[in-house]
C-alpha cells in the first residue's frame, strides 16, 4: 500500500514520518516527494518469531510519500502544490496532517494556529484538482462521443459519469460519494481522482496536549482522525527500546505514532494482516478484511 502525506508549510509532516518509519526526512522546504517505508507493528509477528524461530521475520510495511507542504498563498505555491498533486495520483490513500500545536519558532501557515481552517483548505485544494481533471475530461469527450469510433457507445456513458461527477465536486462533495457501482468506478479508476481514495487526518498537537479536544469541523465518519505529537514522538524514536517503553509510560502514552499512523491506514482501507508461519519466515501479508 503506498500512502500519500499532504499538509500545509510547517504541519508536521517530515517530523512524523521521520518517527514512524526510522528514516531521517529533509527538514521542511524540500521541493521534492520524499519516501520512507514504515514498519507495521505487530505482537502477534514477535510472538510467533519466538516460537518457531525462522530463518526471516517478515513485517508488513506501508510506503510512505512525504509531499512537500504546500502554500496557496501565493500563485508560485499554488503551481507548486498542483505540480505536486500530479505526481500522487497513483497512491492508494491520503493522509491529511494538519497543526494544532503553538511554537513561536516555527511560523504558522497564514500567521496563525487554526487547524479547523487549515483541514478546510487541504479538502477544498484537493476536490479543485479533482474539478480541473474531470473538466479537461469532460471537455475531451464531448468531441470524442460526435465521432463514429468503436468506442463511441462507452464514451457516452463516460462522459454522463463524468458530468454526474463534475456536477457532486461543485456541490463541495467528494467523488467517492457519488460513484455507485463497480463498473463506475472501473471506468474512472485509471484517472486517479483524489477524492475518489480512502483519507484518514492527522492532528499535531503540542506535547503536553495529547488530550486536547481539537475542533476539525465536520468529518465524514468513514474518515480515522488519530491525534499525536509529532515532536514528542520524534524524540521518543531516538531512545533504545527500553527508555522508549519506560518514557511512555510515564506520559501516558499507550501506542507510539508508528503503531497510530499504521492503523488509521489499515482501517480507511479496510486491511488486515495474515500471518503465516513456518520453519523459513514468519511473514505478515496486508489483505482486505474479509477476504
């Protein structure tokens, strides 16, 4: 399964994918998709491991994009981000990270904390990407569909299916809402709309805030919302595993960011691991639930 992180300037997202996956991200400003591979943690995998002791133990892992943040407060980071967004339409989800911590040493996207605002702008930004490729869509088969092809019977039907979603991402809905059947989605699945892809949002909150209550607006239940500290985290990846264990204990902390990212993307895709175990490998496979 392969992860796209998206955020604004300043969220969060190169800290936390440094945490959950081990690897040192560029720090914030890169200009370019980074990608890292994180671990999915699993008892039941150790457990196993010590009671056939295989040759290998092999977990599942996600591969993770860390996409540049982006600013829509200028026409230069508009291009960016667009630029951006064409390059992510292949993944199989989105992960959406916005802050909700204070820290006067790292300045806030529009000169303020508002994590509400923010969470708004990413979906807006995202359906307008949607919009502009079923326009372009739309505008390449109303010629299409006037030709006497082969595939003028399925051009037609696309093109009603397009314009059934042209017409849900200007009432501010995400295709996925609309699209009803398998053969819709069939038809469209090569496109890569965003809107059309599992989304879970990950809230950065400041240390001592894990508790926070933090207003997002309204999200669509079928949408994981999971809350961490990306620079709590961070520090808590540096420690052995025993002060690591020992730390979090002490802060209350009952699952690391690595085992939290891990679930929210297995739940807003609907996977599961299946071990399987022998003399060679114990081996973790990610597989639709049930399969």
């Amino acid at each position: 399964m392969q992860v796209a992180l998206l955020g604004l300037t300043q969220s969060g997202k190169s800290t936390i994918l440094s945490a959950t996956s081990g690897k040192q991200m560029p720090p914030g400003g890169a200009m370019a998709i980074e990608e890292a591979i994180v671990p999915v943690p699993d008892e039941r995998l150790e457990w196993l491991t010590k009671l056939y002791k295989p040759k290998k133990t092999v977990h599942g892992t996600i591969d993770a994009l860390d996409v540049p943040g982006f600013d829509f407060t200028s026409d230069h980071g508009r291009a960016a981000a667009r630029r951006l967004i064409g390059q992510i339409r292949t993944v199989d989800m989105l992960v959406l990270v916005v802050r909700a911590f204070e820290d006067p040493s790292v300045p806030a996207y529009r000169n303020s904390v508002d994590p509400k605002r923010d969470l708004a702008e990413l979906r807006t930004e995202v359906l307008l990407a949607d919009l502009e490729l079923v326009t372009t869509r739309v505008e390449k088969l109303e010629k299409q569909v006037l030709k006497p092809t082969k595939t003028q019977a399925h051009d037609k039907m696309e093109l009603a299916l397009q314009k059934k979603l042209q017409e849900t991402i200007e009432a501010e809905k995400p295709i996925s809402s609309a699209v009803e059947t398998d053969e819709e989605r069939a038809i469209i699945k090569s496109l890569g709309f965003l809107t059309l892809k599992p989304m879970a949002v990950v809230v950065n909150v400041g240390e001592d805030e894990l508790d926070k209550q933090v207003d997002l607006g309204p999200v669509d239940a079928s949408t994981p919302v999971v809350t961490l500290s990306a620079k709590l985290e961070h520090e808590l990846a540096q420690l052995d595993a025993d002060s690591r264990k020992a730390f979090m204990s002490d802060l209350g902390i009952r699952e690391s960011a690595g085992g939290k990212f891990v679930k929210v993307c297995y739940s807003a895709t609907g996977l599961i691991s299946f071990l399987t175990v022998g003399e060679d490998e114990v081996r973790a496979w990610p597989i639709k639930q049930g399969t």
